[in-house]
C-alpha cells in the first residue's frame, strides 16, 4: 500500500524507489509521529477514563501537533550525516541549540542541557529521564549490529542524558527492539502497576513499553494503550507504535489510521533529510 498523497512531501525519494526495509522505516516514522502528536493530548494529565480513536485539542497545543518527541528525533537522525558516534553528538548539539526556540513540550534534563528553567519536582529525575531512549528509538532500527549500537547510543544519549539509567535503557530499548519474535514480551511477563501513570524516567518508561506490546493487538490499540496508562503518553505512544510497525513490516495499518491525516505534518519540515540520513545508516551497517 502507497502512503496517502499528504505524507508524500516527507518522502526522501518516491515510494518506488523505496527498498522493502526502508518502506518499514518510513512507516515506523509516521507511527512515531502519529503516536507522538495523539498522546499529546494525554501528557501528565491524569488516568483518562476513556481513550476514544479519534485525534483531540487541548489548550495551547496545535491540533495534531507534534512535541518535541518528534522533533528531537528528527535533529538526531539528521545528525547521522556524521560517519563517527562522538561528530553526530556534537553536530546533534548544535542542532539542539540553535533550533531550541522552536521546540515544545523539553523534557527537564533537555531543558537542563540547555540552561532553561527546571522545576524543582523534576530535578530528581534529571540526567536518568526517558528523552535518550526515546529520541534514539528510530535511529536503533537501523543498527541491528548491538556492538555498533552502544557505541552510537552511548555516544548520542551522553550528548544530553549523563545518567547511566538513562544510557542503559536506551540500549536495552534497542535491544528490545530487535529482539526475535519468540522472545518478545509477554503479557504475564508485564504486570507492572501504573497507579499515578507512566513517570519519565527511563526505566519506567522502558517497564510500560514492555507492557503495551505486550497487552496489544494492533497499531490503534498500541497507541490507545499508552493512552489509558497516563503519564507521558506522547513517548509511550510514539514508541510503542514505531516498534509495532517495525515488527510487523507487511502491516500498513498506519497509513489507515482514521485520524492520521489530521496530524500537522507541515510541521515535519525535517522529515525528508531525517529519514534520508536514516536510510543511508542502514546501508552503512
């Protein structure tokens, strides 16, 4: 299935021309994305009582707008025209600081790396938070080689997360991501209780992703799930829908999201050079 015409200005390159494994890297872009800008709505706003399929506006957010979960995302992989791990964390930090006015929604250790304000409530969680794992998350589907993806995750989570929690959960969160079907996880292997929602700290974060592909049967549910759990739903949705799409590589079930088309994706201005560089990662794996 042909990605709908409006996500066609993404493209690095017309479908066509796509490889098998680079059509499954563009959808698992739009599942983050997708995912991104649905949980949006939910973020640190309590347990929702119903999650309905469709894509809702809250105050001084864009409807379909992504955060910055989306955008951090975008800045690494572009950072990957790099060809060693320590040059795409340097050149990834200048793209963070001269693009920082345009992003929304920072994390506390982000918002730290860059000398903005920090609460004193998210101070404990600074340098161990989820923003490592969850902008590198994409960026891991194409490194399936783990000895070349330490040294890159490393290298890149480091750039603002110094907190070993946090490097540690972006590797096993790649791990996770290629691990072989048989392994994955299982629902009784993921009772985990998120009473107060899903914190961001990495470890939880990586505990809940476990737990929503586990419990889930397709992409909708996968980002519905994330939902239901609160906390930070926009990169638990984000997540967990990419890994969705990237194991199952023949679904095309995010080109049929009922909502998709209502996500702001002029907003992805960086997406074509973002997912060119991620292309030519894996082709140099």
């Amino acid at each position: 299935m042909r990605p709908p015409h409006y996500l066609e200005r993404l493209l690095p390159k017309s479908w066509d021309e796509h490889l098998p494994s680079e059509q499954v890297l563009f959808k698992s872009f739009i599942a983050y994305a997708a995912g991104d800008a649905f949980g949006a709505f939910y973020e640190f706003s309590g347990i929702p009582e119903d999650v309905p399929n469709r894509l809702l506006s809250k105050a001084g957010w864009p409807h379909g707008g992504i955060s910055d979960d989306t955008m951090l995302t975008m800045l690494t992989l572009i950072a990957c025209d790099s060809i060693e791990p320590y040059q795409v964390a340097e050149t990834f930090l200048k793209l963070l600081n001269d693009r920082s006015h345009t992003l929304r929604g920072l994390g506390p250790t982000t918002r730290m790396a860059l000398d903005m304000p920090v609460k004193d409530s998210e101070r404990m969680s600074v340098g161990n938070s989820n923003g490592g794992m969850m902008r590198t998350g994409l960026l891991a589907m194409s490194l399936p080689d783990r000895s070349q993806r330490l040294s890159w995750l490393t290298s890149l989570v480091r750039a603002t997360h110094k907190g070993e929690r946090a490097i540690e959960s972006a590797i096993a969160l790649s791990d996770l991501i290629h691990l072989p079907v048989i392994n994955r996880p299982k629902s009784e292997d993921s009772k985990k209780d998120f009473a107060s929602g899903v914190s961001n700290d990495s470890t939880e974060t990586l505990r809940a992703l476990n737990r929503i592909l586990a419990e889930s049967n397709s992409l909708i549910e996968i980002i519905t799930t994330s939902c239901r759990l609160g906390g930070d739903t926009d990169t638990t949705a984000a997540l967990s829908a990419a890994i969705y799409c990237f194991w199952n590589p023949k679904s095309d079930e995010v080109f049929q999201l009922e909502w998709l088309r209502e996500v702001d994706w002029s907003e992805l201005k960086d997406a074509p050079a973002a997912l060119a560089a991620l292309y030519a990662l894996s082709e140099r794996r």
